[in-house]
C-alpha cells in the first residue's frame, strides 16, 4: 500500500513550507520539478495509487531517444507536491530552490504494478514541454546502494528530437507554473509583476499580497483591540 511515511520522515513541516499532504487522490497528474539542491536536477513524478512516484532525473530529460537519463528512484510524494514551488531553507532535507517546470497526465503503455515490479515502465507524457512516448528501465542494484538506478529514455515517435536539435531544458528554462526562472522564485519574485513595470499598471493579479500568516494575525490582534477599545467606551 502506498504510503508517505518516508517522505514525512525526511521533513520538518514547521520549517519548510513543502506541503505535509497525504495519500489517496486517484488520477494521473505528472509533474517535473526543476529543483537547484546541491546539484541541479529533474524531479520526475507520476501518480499512482494516491501517491506521486518520484525519480531524480541527475541530468534531466532529454527527447533524444538515444539519450539515456539516469533517474534515481526517491520516496513518494504526496499529490499535493505537485504545485510546490518555492525555496526549501537551507539545512533541510532537499535544500534549494523548487520549480514546477512541466506538468500535465500520463497514461502507462501496460500495467504500471507489474512494470514497476519488473522494472521497465512504459508510458505516455501529455505535458506542455515533455509529450510523447517514455521508458523508465531499472538498472541491476550494485552492492552497497541503497536506491534503485533507473534510466529515463525517450521512445521514438513524433515528439522525438535528433541529436542535433535544440534541448529542452536550454529551449524551456522557465516555470510552467509561474513563468519564472529560479533565480526569481528564489528572490519571491512576481514574474507579472517585474513585466508590468513598464506598463506601470498594476493588476489585481499582479499586486503583490502580503504574507497570509502576518495578515491573519494583524486581523486578530486588531480584533482584540477594537474590542478592548469598544468594551472601555
Ligand atoms: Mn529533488
């Protein structure tokens, strides 16, 4: 049975703001989380049985069928990871800047338990950058490690590219999220905000708002007070 438990393990949820989630949401989101930790990488995930089954892609995916991505199999994440974007603060687990860099549905070639468990899954990406066909194939565990290797490999169809062609992530380097780089999410940047600078509107969207816990406890201390001050009258 699917379960979070290691994820929850490796995370203080009073000190990042990574969500706590939980278990039990069918469907079948994928999502690629650009994450600059120690080493940038690609955070695969793809829903099944509640959870996000996750896989750090070291030098990320690439759409030449004869580019062979190492992806390590990390814990399951829960569904609600899937819109994190942000800043894990430094010291906690997976420390760094998160990007929502594509996301969209998968849908599995054949079984995706018994691909699992046998270590080749096959599937289809409908994202706005990654679409198309995909192999995940596990390598053998050496000796001494502790994750499952596997390989990210493009299948070869139409959304395949040459060698030749441009890659991805230098082509589409931004959140499709927010549209963001990470440089901006890391400063809390507002990219509608920065573009609207030389408009010099200012929507309702791209307002800045304040942070919620400040606001929530402004309001209540304010309460408190009107209520003092209406009590003495
Ligand atoms: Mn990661």
């Amino acid at each position: 049975m699917a379960t979070l438990s290691t994820y929850r393990t490796k995370r203080r949820f009073n000190v990042t703001r990574e969500p706590r989630g939980k278990v039990g949401k069918r469907g079948h989101a994928f999502v690629v989380q650009k994450h600059a930790a120690r080493r940038l990488h690609y955070d695969l995930r793809l829903q099944l049985d509640g959870v996000m089954k996750s896989w750090a892609v070291t030098r990320g995916p690439s759409l030449v069928p004869g580019e062979k991505r190492l992806a390590v199999q990390v814990e399951d994440h829960p569904v609600d990871y899937n819109k994190f974007e942000g800043t894990i603060p430094e010291g906690e687990y997976g420390a760094g800047t998160v990007m929502v860099w594509d996301r969209g549905t998968w849908r599995p070639d054949d079984d995706p338990h018994k691909g699992l468990a046998k270590g080749h899954l096959s599937f289809h990406l409908a994202g706005k950058k990654l679409r198309g066909g995909w192999h995940l194939v596990r390598m053998r565990r050496r000796s001494g490690e502790k994750r499952d290797n596997w390989l990210l490999i493009k299948q070869r169809d139409d959304d395949a590219r040459s060698a030749s062609a441009r890659d991805i992530l230098k082509d589409s380097p931004l959140s499709v999220k927010t549209g963001r780089t990470l440089e901006e999410i890391a400063q809390h940047k507002r990219k509608a905000q920065s573009r609207s600078k030389s408009t010099g509107k200012k929507s309702r969207r791209n307002a800045v708002r304040p942070k919620r816990k400040t606001t929530r406890k402004a309001t209540k201390t304010e309460r408190k007070a009107k209520a003092k001050r209406t009590r003495r009258r």
